[in-house]
C-alpha cells in the first residue's frame, strides 16, 4: 500500500516534469488558418474519406456481389438446420472475402485507372470519380438483369436510354439489387430441394414407425450433415457463387 501511494504522488509532482525530459511526443487537436492552398486540399482529402469510409458498407452492399453472397450462404445454414453453425460473424467474414475474390479484377481497374493516377496528381477529383465509377457500372450492368432495368425506369418514369450512359446511377442500383436478390433466392431454392426431401424421407419414416412424437429435424439433421460433408458441399456452394458472376 505505501509503494502505490508511493508512485502515485511521485506521479503527481514528478510525472510532468519526467515527460518533458524524456521528450515525450505530445497530441494536439485544434483548427488554424490555412495558410497554402495544399493544406486546405489536404483537409478537404480527409474529410472525403471520413465520409467514404462512414458510407463503406452501404456502398459494399448496393454496389458489389456480396447481397447475393450472404443470402446464400444465409439460406445454407437454414436448410441444414444447424441453427447457428456456422456463426453470423464466419457467414459474414466468409461473404466479404468472396466479395473482394470476385470484385478483385474491377477494385485493380479502379486503381489503376483513377486512384493512382489522382495520387500522382495526373488527373483532379472528378475525373478520377468518373473514372472509379466506370468500371463498377460496367460490372452492374453485366449482372442486372434487363427486366428489373426496365422496371425501374418505368417507375422512375425516365425517358428510354439510348446507351448505357443514360441510366443514372439512382436508376441502375435499385435494378442491380433487386437482380442480386432475385439470383439469391433462386439458388437458395435449389439449395433447400435436397435437404427438403431428406426431411420429408425422414418424416415418413417416423411416421410410418408410431414415433409421431419424435421431432424429425432431430433425426434427420445429421442426415443433412453428412450428406454436405460427402458431396463436399461448400466446394459447390462456393463455386457455384463465384462462378455465377462470370
């Protein structure tokens, strides 16, 4: 007890002073006046990327493939019945992973056409956007699906584009999203299928035997199990998820 009271009073009258001897870096915030134009454009840069940063995720899911990823992944887990295996956060973390996997070609498009030539001073703000954009609409657009395109024009009641450049990117998200989710629930349903009929197998078997009292899913889950294991069926579901991107 006299140690610590010790070292809190030689912290008290001491410390300070053992700071600045030591020349200790210190951390100051505050706000002055610029005095070059490139402080102001260097404030400006990271005012940008607080705000890209703080809108990352809606960004990651509106405009890339992991909507599509996560639901079937989602809808995995469900038909297995296996409840929480595996974890929201490996579903999760699985998904972001094949997301940067499948959107790797079109981020080094983004890179090499407007992030490191707007580093290198070459091009200003708005050209390296419009350049960051291109290749994120061509990818929508490879993946969106013509009707949903057209419903979302009629609802916006647009003018009919000539080109691709005339759909707007309000217009071509909404239709790119509703396609990634219309694409997850169909393969979520061939998913069920298999695993619908063991249930369904198992359930008749019970029944058949008196054991009406006897929950199926208890019965059948290692079934399920084991048939994903034989078949080797995360290689498929994942394969099958990257593939459906080309």
């Amino acid at each position: 007890m006299k140690i610590l009271i010790s070292v809190l009073v030689f912290l008290l009258t001491a410390g300070p002073q053992f700071v600045v001897a030591a020349g200790l870096p210190t951390i100051t915030l505050g706000v002055q006046q610029a005095t070059e134009p490139a402080q102001v454009s260097t404030a400006l840069q990271v005012i940008i990327l607080l705000t890209v940063l703080s809108i990352a995720p809606a960004i990651l899911l509106m405009t890339t493939g992991f909507t599509r990823i996560v639901i079937v992944l989602s809808f995995v887990r469900q038909a297995m019945g296996t409840q929480q295996a595996p974890s929201n956060q490996i579903v999760i973390g699985l998904a972001l992973f094949l997301t940067f996997f499948v959107m790797a070609p079109v981020f080094t498009q983004i890179n090499e056409t407007a992030l490191q030539p707007y580093l290198e001073q070459q091009i200003d703000q708005t050209q390296a956007l419009e350049k960051a954009l291109l290749p994120i609409r061509n990818f929508m657009f490879s993946q969106v699906a013509e009707k949903d395109l057209t419903l979302m024009l009629s609802i916006s009641q647009s003018s009919q584009p000539e080109t691709k450049e005339d759909v707007s990117l309000l217009t071509l998200i909404p239709a790119f999203m509703l396609s990634e989710l219309k694409r997850a629930f169909q393969m979520g349903f061939l998913i069920f299928v298999p695993f619908l009929v063991i249930d369904m197998v198992v359930a008749s078997i019970l029944m058949a035997m008196g054991m009406m009292m006897l929950p199926p899913i208890v019965i059948s889950l290692p079934f399920k199990i084991l048939l994903f294991v034989l078949v080797d069926g995360w290689s498929l579901v994942i394969g099958s998820l990257v593939q459906s991107f080309t």
